[in-house]
C-alpha cells in the first residue's frame, strides 16, 4: 500500500501532475487514517502481555521525542497490502475523517474527490487493481462527494451561525440555560424551519432546534452532527457546533461495523 501511494505522488511530481501538492496531501491524509483510525492497525489481541509493554515503552520514548521537537512524525503503512483496502474504508475516510480534518472546506473535499479518481486510475494502469475493483471504489467516490460537499457546507454555515449567536438578540443572550445536551446527534426529522435531533445517550428526541432555511436546505434526516445544544424554556439553542457527517457513513451497526473513532 506504501509504494502504491508513493508511486502515485512520484508520477505525479515527476510529469508535474495536474494536482501536484494536492495529490501528495491527499495521499498523506490517507496514510493518516489507515494507520491511525482504520481497522487494519487496531488487532491487539495477538501481543502477549510482556510485548505489548515493550510496545508502549517504545511509543511513549517516541512521543517524548516528537513532543520534544527532535524528529518529524512519518507515516509508514509497512507491510500492508493493497488487498486489505476495501471500499468502506474509503468511504469512512471520505465521509467520516476528512470531514473531520477539513474544518468544512468543501472545495478541499472536490479536490480530493479527483485526486482519489486519478488515483484509482493509476492503480488500474498499473496493474495493482482489478478493473472489478477499481469500478467499487470509483462507486464509493462518486457516491460520497455529492454528500460530503453538502454536509462540509452545513458545517461551515452552522459554525459561523453559531458564533453569530445562534440567531439570538445579544440581550437575550446572557440567559441561564436549564440544560445541556451534547455529543452525536442523529436528524430525526426536519419540518420548515425546524430540526428534531436523536441522542442515544438520552432515550429520546431533542427540539426543535430552529435554523435559517439556508442551512436546513443542506441537511437530511439521518445526517449526524457532532453538537452541544443548550435548553432554555420550550426552546433548544446550539452552543457548538462541530463536523456533520452524511447519513450514508452512519449506518445502523448490524448492517456495517465501523472501527473505533478515537481522537
């Protein structure tokens, strides 16, 4: 997977590729989820007890290092093989991490979208893909985009609304809340200017939460937004806001099982 990758960002530095440090960043970003937050690096149950130590030894002697500014973190996928890559893992990175990492850049989320084009086209060239192969993964891609501008667009629109206060008049907002209610969020359903919200830490549904109908047009039921919102009388106000993610990334777990997100 490593030489596929660096293949890839070599032709394209080498014929001065039409996405040049794009392409490289794209790259990255997807070394970066494989070995950080794929499945395909998290299999601890095969360490006995006494390697796992020698590992965690050895991971906090480089994090001192790294902290101390001695050497620059590399992403180095090892042995893994092409094989092990499967379409739901780029969806995953496409729908879930990059709208993590981007900050709601839309624009970084088409360009990327082509750069994993170019990409699966090279691998077709070279022989690393199966046409079979290639063509599900293309699918994943053009699935994804149209999804991950949209919801990169609701996020952005939502932060800036959010740091403009939510909507609310400055005298009202010094206002105690009587709660608040914060984590992933689930859209139940959406209804003109109104929004109803799912948690499953709390057992039931939250709203409405009023919005402009600029950002309602860019949301769907099922999409799930990481949200803090803040109940005062009979209304729900969002306190923060951070990336929305696609409906089509969370499915119900007996149907998919994603890997542990941790950050």
């Amino acid at each position: 997977m490593q030489e596929v990758l660096d293949g890839f960002v070599r032709a394209q530095s080498d014929r001065d590729g039409e996405h040049g440090p794009v392409a490289e960043a794209c790259m990255e970003y997807l070394a970066d989820y494989l070995l950080h937050f794929s499945d395909l690096f998290h299999d601890f149950e095969e360490f006995e007890e006494s390697g796992l130590e020698e590992w965690e030894s050895a991971l906090d002697a480089h994090m001192e290092e790294l902290l101390g500014g001695d050497i620059e973190p590399a992403l180095d996928l090892g042995p893994l093989d092409l094989d092990q890559f499967e379409p739901e893992h780029l969806r995953d990175f496409l729908g879930w991490f990059l709208l993590r990492e981007l900050d709601g850049d839309s624009v970084a989320i088409e360009e990327y979208c082509a750069v994993l084009r170019d990409w699966l086209a090279f691998c077709g060239r070279q022989g690393w893909l199966s046409e079979v192969r290639r063509m599900d993964f293309m699918t994943v891609v053009s699935e994804m985009e149209p999804e991950c501008i949209r919801t990169a667009k609701a996020a952005r629109m939502l932060f800036h609304y959010v740091r403009l206060g939510s909507g609310v008049s400055p005298r009202l907002r010094g206002k105690r809340f009587a709660r608040f209610v914060e984590g992933h969020a689930r859209i139940f359903r959406l209804a003109g200017k109104e929004l109803w919200l799912h948690f499953d830490s709390q057992g039931g549904h939250i709203g409405p939460v009023m919005l402009p109908e600029e950002i309602m047009s860019l949301l769907r039921e099922g999409d799930v937004l990481d949200i803090e919102l803040g109940e005062r009388g009979d209304t729900w106000l969002i306190v923060d806001i951070g990336p929305v993610y696609p409906a089509n990334i969370y499915v119900e777990a007996e149907e998919f099982e994603f890997p542990d997100k941790t950050s």
